[in-house]
C-alpha cells in the first residue's frame, strides 16, 4: 500500500478545517443576515428574489426560471413570494406562453425595496468579511472557491465588476 493514497476518511487537521469553516461560515452568514433585515426589513430570501427580479429583462421571470437561479424548490419559492406579495414587493401574473405558468414580476416597491438596502448590505459584507482579509488572503479565498465550486459541478462565479483578482482597498488594481 502507497502513502500516497488518499485516506477514505478526512484526517483530524482536516476535520478541523471543515469544522472551523463551517461553524465561521454559519456565524458570518447570520450576522450578515442580521444587519440586512435591521437595515432594509429584507430577509435574505427577499433579497435574493429581489436581486435576481432586478437583474432580469423587463424585470420579470418566470417563477420555475427563478426558482431554478436561487436554487430553491419551487414550492419553497411559491410560500416565498406569496409574502413579497403581500407586502408588495413582487406580483405574479399568469405566463402568456404556458397557462401553468406564472411569471414574477418586480414591482416598483419592491424596486425601491432593493435599492434602499444594497449599499447598507454591501457596506456590512465589507466590514464584516472583506476587511478581515488581506488583499493576497482575498485572492487566496477567490481560488479556494473557485476549485470548490469546480469539485462540486457548480459554475464559476460570475465577477460583478470583472476580474475576481484583488483591488486594493482604495479602488485601484
């Protein structure tokens, strides 16, 4: 038997690993989650529903293509949107090319909704997780995602202003 082999199960280091990452992860997403609602009165859920609505043309998408960006289950969405709806950040109207169907539609409260809370959750996703890092331990984190999302099936991250490498922190690259 080589020592090369990789063992079936991971070692202590890496189970610390696993665990330290996991138990940070759930503590950053919660207080980033926190701020968020303290900020705008938007779940997270919310949000995402919101920023996928505001990134679609016309503003609208069909409620299985929605369900499918933020990868939930459909009727997980169809509760969801029930209470956007109610608080009139969304409207759902039937689909033109399939009568199953349903389209959702981002509504101008829901547009002001989104804006109001994007630079107050951008500022607590910077002081809460970029501004523990160094640029070159940023980088390090981008390729770690990366090959994770790669191990995973998933697709790349698909960067907001360009490349994932670092800008320094007054802008410039």
């Amino acid at each position: 038997m080589t020592t090369s082999k990789r063992r079936r199960i991971p070692t202590r280091r890496e189970l610390d690993i696993w665990r330290g990452h996991i138990e940070t992860y759930d503590i950053l997403r919660n207080r980033v989650e926190t701020r968020l609602h303290r900020d705008s009165q938007l779940s997270t859920g919310d949000y995402r529903v919101l920023l996928a609505l505001s990134e679609a043309e016309d503003h609208t998408l069909r409620s299985s293509t929605l369900a499918a960006h933020i990868e939930w289950e459909r009727s997980r969405l169809s509760g969801h949107l029930g209470r956007m709806e109610k608080r009139g950040l969304v409207r759902r109207e039937p689909c033109a090319e399939d009568a199953r169907g349903s389209q959702v539609v981002l509504t101008e409260e829901g547009a002001r909704a989104f804006r109001a809370s994007t630079v107050p959750h951008l500022q607590a996703i910077k002081e809460i997780f970029v501004d523990a890092f160094t640029d070159e331990q940023l980088d390090v984190l981008g390729e770690a995602t990366t090959a994770l999302r790669a191990h995973l099936g998933l697709p790349p991250v698909t960067p907001v202003g360009g490349s994932l490498k670092s800008e320094s922190r007054t802008g410039e690259s």
